[in-house]
C-alpha cells in the first residue's frame, strides 16, 4: 500500500467517525439551534476529510476535478444555507430567549 492510500483510508475513516458525531449531536442537543450547529460543523469537516480521503485514494482520472468541485460547492453553501435557517428561526420563533440554552 502506498502512502497516499493509507492517508486517504484514514481521512475517510476520520470523516465517517465526524458524521456519527454529528448524529450523536443531532439527537443529544434539545434546541433547533444546537442541532443546526453540530449538523453544520458535521457536514463542512466530515465532508471535508471524506471527499479528500476518496480524492487521495483515486488519484488518477477526472474524477479529482469532480470531487473537488463537489467539495468546494458544500463547503460555499453550507454555511450560508445554516445561517439562513438560524436567521429563520431567529426570526419565526416568539419564544427564542426562553428556549435557548446559552448562559449570559
């Protein structure tokens, strides 16, 4: 096995290990908004050493170009896209300084 392999077996596995994070995150945090922010985190680092992790292990071929498009196309719209749907929230919600779960 060559070093790159290796490299790209253990980023995929570090990504894997970030998404079940992420769903842990997802299930254990009460408020939209926490959720919204383990969820976001999850899909930009996970995504992140996923895609790089399979660019590393398939080097040869077009297929690099695609996966780096698909990367730098999740890591441009999902912060935007968390922060509109906190900005919704923020905006929607009445009760959104009784429900949430930061000290002063």
């Amino acid at each position: 096995m060559m070093v790159l392999d290796v490299l790209g077996i253990i980023l995929v596995v570090i990504g894997t290990l970030l998404y079940v994070v992420q769903i842990v995150g997802l299930f254990r945090f009460k408020y939209v908004m926490n959720k919204m922010h383990a969820a976001a985190v999850g899909d930009t680092l996970a995504a992140f050493c996923c895609i790089a992790g399979v660019m590393l292990l398939f080097w040869e071929g077009m297929a690099n170009a695609k996966l780096a498009l698909i990367l730098i196309f999740i890591w441009l719209t999902s912060p935007v896209c968390s922060h509109l749907l906190a900005r919704a929230e923020l905006v929607t919600n009445d009760r959104f300084t009784e429900e949430m779960e930061c000290d002063d």
